[in-house]
C-alpha cells in the first residue's frame, strides 16, 4: 500500500481547527512533546512501514534531499 | 561444585617465563598462528585452534588477567561455546542464570521479556560473571591443551610483512626478541596497539555521555533479573541499570549525562549516596569497583588485512547495552578457529580466511545497528530525538505499542550469516529458523537411553544430521557416505530419529564407520525446530552454523557443499539479504 495523498479527511475544517486547538496555551517546548505523541500514535494506527516512510519522505522533501535519498533507502 | 578452591583471579599473576625465540634462536621456527591478548576471545581463539590440532602462541602484554567490572553479561550462544571448547558448565555453575528482563519508567514496571520464552535448552539465555572468573577458567582450559604456549609480559612493538609469514617485535624484561608467524590474530582489545601498528583505524562514533560502573556487594532481595530504569525516583531524568552477579555482587550503572566529572564522580563520597537512593539509607554495602566510561560504536573497515585477523574489540566496538561485545568477539574467535586450522593443514585455501572477514564484518553491522538504536534511545543525540523518546515513554505507561519502542537494550543474539559464500541455497521449502547460515539450535535428545543434549553431539567437525534411522538409508547410499568420511574434509554422520536405535540401526552405524552416532529426539524438538522431516539432511560446519539442507540424503549434494563451505568453489548465488527490520525479532 502506498501513501494516500488524495483528499481522505472527513471534516477537513473541523480536523484543522482541533488541532490548532490541541496546542491552545502550550509553549513551544510542550507543543513539540504533544505532537511527538501525535505522531506516534498516528503512526502506530497506520502501521504499515512503506507508507510512514513515503509519508516522512513526503514530509521532508524539498527541506533536505539527501535526507530524502536516505530514507528512500530504509524503506 | 568448584573442581578448584576459590581463587582470587584478580590477583592471580603469571610468571614470564624465556622463550625458544631467546634462550635458542636458531631453532625458531615459523610458528602457524600467534594470538596476541590473552582475554576472553584470545583464549577462545587458542583453545578453539588448539581443539582443531593447530600449534599457538598466546602472547599477553602484562601476567594479570581482567580486573574490575567488565563484561558481565554471557548469552547463551556463548554458553554454547563455551560448552563446545570444554569449560561450559563451570561457567554455569558459577553465574547467575537468567532469562527475563524488566523495564520501569519512575517507579511502574512497563515492560517485562522473557528471552527464552520455550523449554528444551541446556542453556538459559544469559548468566552473569564476571570477566575475571571468565577467563581464569578460560586460561585454566588453555593450560589443558599443550599445544598453548603461554607468553606473559610479551609486548608486540611491531609487525612487519613477509610473502610467507608475519615477523612480531617482542618486547619482554629480558629484551625483545622476533617472533614469526604464518598467521596472527589481533585480539588485543579497543585500543588495539597492532591495529595502530599498522596504521588502520575503526571508526564510528563516539556518545557524548557518561555511565558509572559501581559494583556493591550486599545482600539483596532482588531477583536475577535485568532491571532497568528511566527516569527513576532515586536517579531523576537518567536511567539505571541492575544487575546480580555471582559472590554477592551487583553491578549498577548510572547514567550521568556528558557535563559530569568522571573524577569527582568516582569518588566514594559521591558514589555512595547515588546506591543508597537505590538500596535505602540503611542498606549495608561494601563497594567492590567504581568507574567512569564514556563509550564508542565503532568498527574497521576490514578484518582482514592479509595474515592478519582483527577479531572482538580490536575489530568492532559497542555500547553496552544489549551485551554484544564480548559475546560476538567470542563468535568472531569460534568463525575464525575452524577455518584457520582448515588452512593451516592444507583442507582449505587461504581464501577461506576472507569469509571470517565478510561474515563477521556483516555480523558487527548487525550488532552495530541494534546497540546504536539502544544507545539512541537512553542518550538521545538531539532535541527532537529526545522530544520523541520521552514521548514514548510517556505513551508506554498506557499504551502497548510504545512499549514496544522501548529500547533499553536489544540484548546480544547470534547473527545468522546471511548471504554467506559458504552457504548452498535451499532447493526445496523449509519452515523455522535453521536457514543456511544460523547458528544451530539446541534440543534435548537420548542417546542410548542417556539424557543429554543435541549441540554437543555437532561437535567441531563438519557434520550431516540425518532425519532418519541408519537402517532406513538404502544400501547403495552407504559407500557414498563412507567415502565422505574418510575423504580430505572428513564428515561426522549423525542420525536423529522418533525412535530408539534398533539393532539393524546399530549394525548400519558400524558399518558406517567410529564417527557415526544416532540419536532420539525424546520430545519431537529437533525435528520441530530444524523442520526435520523423514530423510530431511542438514550439513553443519564445525562452528555449529548450519550451511545446506535438503530434503532428501544425496552424498553428491554433500560433497558438493562441503566443497563450497570450505571455500573451494564460489557460491553461484548468494541467498539475499533481508532489510535490517528481519533482526529484530527478538523482545
């Protein structure tokens, strides 16, 4: 299975405006450690490793590419 | 149970005594193979040459062996070893055994494994003792083989290369002296001097953090368990690890982050309140060893570097959690031994030595792997890194997942060579583990209604483990297999059946000449574990790796494999190597 780019949310607005919400009064430090475990239990959900690693790939393109290259290669 | 009287083998020093090299120098001879450090692998290595017939000198820099707390923890693969060379169950008798380990964040248990979660093993998963009882019994089975000669207080200054030999500069009280030979196996630690000799390197890298070692001897209540801590009451924001060793003493790691001072810390007035916010203000301890590391996951390029074999520490380091370093330098000695002495006496060409390197280096990288995923986890390298730990840690005191990206140690499990040139690939399906290239399980067998064990009965030679009774071989089988054991690279025939040998069994197994054995597999084990079906044959090579199978006995299949597993014909394909995840199957 790969990475599903195309529009999948249910309520694409509603989706945005709780997460901006989960962050509502945290400073930058808490913030970062909330969405750490957002990521893992997201990520746990998923399980499939070719999509997380398309998705880190996905996330990081453009940013770094031969971070880019490297995970191509673990997955 | 001790055959000895308790010795101190902290204390124990060695005499120097002159060798042939001095006291005669024209009746020096080129030897086969000097070792050079006389620690756990260096000693494996010389008892497992001299086992194999081959002449060795051990030469050792100082007349001590180990101090302090070093290695503790001896998995069972090493037990198996350690079985196979002769000093297993002292080992045993004097660790500790155990199987399970526990890891808590502050004070809740998240996470408990056990590594040996199935019956029918001679060995637990690990015992712990100390390095200095292990090689003082080591040393004492060395002592056994007279083809050991021992040389303490014999520095190695220098090396230079010959076509046909290695000459070593000595160094000892009386002088220094050459000492030539046609092999050497560098077991002479991380630091290894011939390493920088000879101008190589390993690299990797280094973690910017401290550990302290304090070992305290006390009468406690806890388990023989690994006990590991994130985060305790007791040690805030860092981790702890336990663990019980024989003679009442435990050894506890703090873990103190890079800004501590390893001087000031290793002082009493700051070790002892550290262990009395573990065992309580009251405990009554004694201080046993104290120290301050920093450590390193490196590794050389190559182990090979023509006659000369970098092997353990020398060759690759670890951190160590997960116990890989000086289990897998004793399986560098065990890969190494065989295929020396199979040069050595002429069975094998010299490039039979390559495979040590190319399977042992492919080995390192997967204890590489699992120890800096570990040490990644307990000492994060950046802010993200260490965002994200703690966010496991968080999420594990709820959730079952998390528990599971808990790593505070993948603990030290053979490798099984993939890939290696020495391996036949499969030409019909097999289930389990025993693929070419694993190192071979244990399961208890009969022979002749005596309990007992599977992996001995495999031994150091090469051996076919036959899925059937020898009665049931047909006729025209048996000159073929005759002749496989009297050949160049002779064949040790061993028969595991359901059923007790009958008499047409035993007429079959003299026929078939002194080396042959049979056996009962009591609980069905070995043919579970080695997918064993009727006339299923398996050829093991002496350091108890399996290298072929098939589903049928075919002599010619044998030879032919025994030719390839002794490096005389290339393998047409390697079997492919599985991505790094396939390792971790373990806790």
């Amino acid at each position: 299975m790969s990475l599903n780019t195309a529009p999948n949310l249910a309520r694409p607005d509603d989706f945005y405006e709780a997460l901006i919400e989960m962050h509502r009064g945290l400073d930058d430090a808490t913030s970062q450690d909330v969405n750490a475990r957002l990521i893992l239990l997201l990520a746990n959900h998923i399980g499939g490793h070719e999509v997380l690693i398309e998705a880190m790939q996905r996330a990081r393109a453009g940013v770094d590419p031969a971070v880019s290259t490297a995970l191509a290669e673990a997955a | 149970m001790n055959p000895t009287p308790a010795i101190d083998y902290q204390q124990q020093r060695f005499t120097y005594q002159p060798c042939l090299e001095q006291t005669r120098p024209a009746d020096a001879a080129v030897h086969p193979v000097v070792v050079i450090g006389a620690g756990p692998v260096g000693l494996v290595t010389a008892i497992d040459l001299a086992r194999q017939g081959i002449r060795v000198v051990l030469v050792d820099e100082d007349d001590t062996l180990s101090s302090g707390s070093r290695a503790i923890c001896f998995a069972k693969r090493t037990l198996d070893i350690f079985d196979r060379i002769g000093c297993g169950q002292r080992m045993v008798d004097k660790g500790v055994g155990w199987n399970r380990g526990k890891v808590f964040l502050r004070e809740e248990a998240i996470y408990e494994f056990d590594l040996l979660p199935e019956c029918g093993h001679a060995r637990p998963a690990f015992i712990n003792l100390q390095q200095y009882y292990v090689e003082g019994y080591l040393l004492e089975q060395a002592r056994q083989h007279s083809l050991i000669e021992l040389r303490w207080k014999s520095r190695v200054s220098a090396i230079a290369h010959h076509a046909d030999h290695e000459a070593l500069t000595v160094e000892t009280p009386e002088g220094s002296y050459l000492l030539k030979a046609r092999y050497v196996v560098a077991a002479d630690g991380s630091r290894s001097p011939l390493r920088k000799m000879m101008g190589l390197e390993s690299v990797g890298h280094t973690f910017r953090d401290r550990f302290l070692i304090a070992d305290v001897k006390m009468a406690a209540p806890f388990p023989a368990e690994r006990w590991f801590w994130f985060d305790p009451p007791f040690h805030p924001n860092q981790s702890v690890l336990l663990h019980r060793q024989p003679d009442d003493v435990w050894r506890i790691d703090f873990q103190l982050g890079w800004d501590a001072d390893p001087v000031l810390e290793r002082t009493p007035e700051r070790v002892i309140p550290r262990v009395q916010a573990l065992l309580g203000k009251d405990a009554q301890f004694t201080l046993e060893w104290v120290s301050v590391y920093t450590f390193s996951c490196v590794r050389m390029d190559r182990f090979r570097h023509g006659r000369v074999l970098f092997v353990g520490d020398a060759a690759h380091c670890v951190s160590p959690f997960g116990a890989r370093g000086a289990n897998s330098g004793i399986q560098d000695a065990e890969n190494l031994a065989w295929k020396l002495a199979f040069v050595l006496q002429g069975k094998a060409p010299d490039s039979l030595l390559d495979s040590y390197a190319s399977e042992r280096e492919f080995a390192a990288d997967e204890n590489l792997l699992n120890s800096t995923r570990s040490t990644d986890f307990i000492t994060p390298k950046s802010a993200v890194s260490r965002c994200f730990r703690d966010a496991v840690l968080a999420l594990a005191h709820e959730h079952a997942f998390a528990r599971r990206l808990v790593n505070s140690g993948r603990l030290s499990l053979p490798a099984t060579l993939h890939g290696s040139l020495l391996s036949s690939a499969d030409s019909a399906p097999f289930h389990g583990a025993m693929q070419a290239g694993a190192p071979c399980t244990d399961a208890p067998v009969l022979t002749d209604t005596i309990p007992g064990w599977l992996l001995p009965h495999l031994g150091d030679q090469f051996v076919a483990m036959i899925f059937a009774p020898p009665a049931s071989l047909s006729a025209a089988l048996l000159p073929a297999l005759v002749r496989l054991t009297e050949g160049g690279l002779p064949l040790r025939l061993l028969f595991v059946s359901g059923a007790q040998a009958s008499a047409e069994d035993h007429t079959v197994l003299s026929a078939l000449g002194d080396g042959a054995v049979q056996v009962q597999d009591i609980e069905g084990l070995v043919a579970q574990r080695y997918d064993g079906q009727p006339h299923t044959c398996y050829l093991i090579r002496p350091d108890q790796h399996v290298c072929a199978r098939w589903r049928t006995v075919d002599a010619a299949a044998l030879a032919q494999a025994l030719q390839r597993a002794t490096g005389h014909e290339p393998a047409a394909q390697p079997a492919p190597v599985p991505d790094a995840a396939c390792y971790l199957c373990m806790t």
